[in-house]
C-alpha cells in the first residue's frame, strides 16, 4: 500500500481524501439513509473517479515527457519506460477504485434500510 502511494505521485493524496470522505459519507449513510447523503455520495463518487482520471493522465504524461532526457543508449527502449510509467500511474486508479468499492458495498446496508422502511 504505501509503496503504491509512493509510486503514484502527488495526486494520489487528493485520491485518498475523497475516496476516504466518500468511504465516511456511505456510513453515514448505512447509519441514516436519506437523499442528501446519498446525493453526497454520488458527487463525492465523480469527484473521486474525475481526480483518478488526472492523476492517471498527469502520470502517463510524466513518463511521456521525461523520455526526452533518456541516454541515446536507452532510447530505442522508450515503450519500456512509459509502460513502467503507466503502471505506477495506475496506483491511483487502483487505489480510488478500491475506496469507491468499499464506499458503495457499505451504502448498500443504507440501502437495505430503505428497502426495510427503517
């Protein structure tokens, strides 16, 4: 875990506060279900999916820009750097996706409340 936030850069930290608010809004909304946790829930899911898009691409595009400073040596392996590049990208992709997971799998409780008429 802390090796992918070490790996995915500064934007990772911006993934792990809304998906960890977005993780506290579905409790309280398990707790308590009504529409305005819910409508939380649902702008704190975009803001979490639209901040893993940037960092995804701001990593991508590190690795694309950093290919200019490769040794003419290592050149003719650029795929191999922007391949690695993506793929710690990709933490912050991981990493909001497993917040938004377990964010939903907790609503569901809240869910089920409702279904109940709690």
């Amino acid at each position: 875990m802390l090796d992918l936030i070490r790996h995915s850069g500064f934007v990772v930290w911006l993934v792990l506060l809304f998906g960890a608010m977005a993780l506290v809004t579905a409790v309280l909304f398990a707790r308590r279900p009504d529409d305005a946790k819910l409508g939380a829930l649902r702008a704190l899911t975009l803001t979490v999916v639209f901040t893993m898009f940037a960092a995804f691409t701001a990593g991508v595009g590190k690795s694309i820009a950093g290919l200019h400073g490769l040794p003419p040596n290592l050149k003719p392996n650029w795929m191999l750097f922007v391949a690695y590049g993506s793929g710690e990208a990709l933490g912050n992709v991981i990493l909001g996706c497993t917040l938004l997971a377990l964010a939903w799998f907790v609503a569901v409780i809240g869910f089920r409340r409702i279904a109940r008429g709690e």
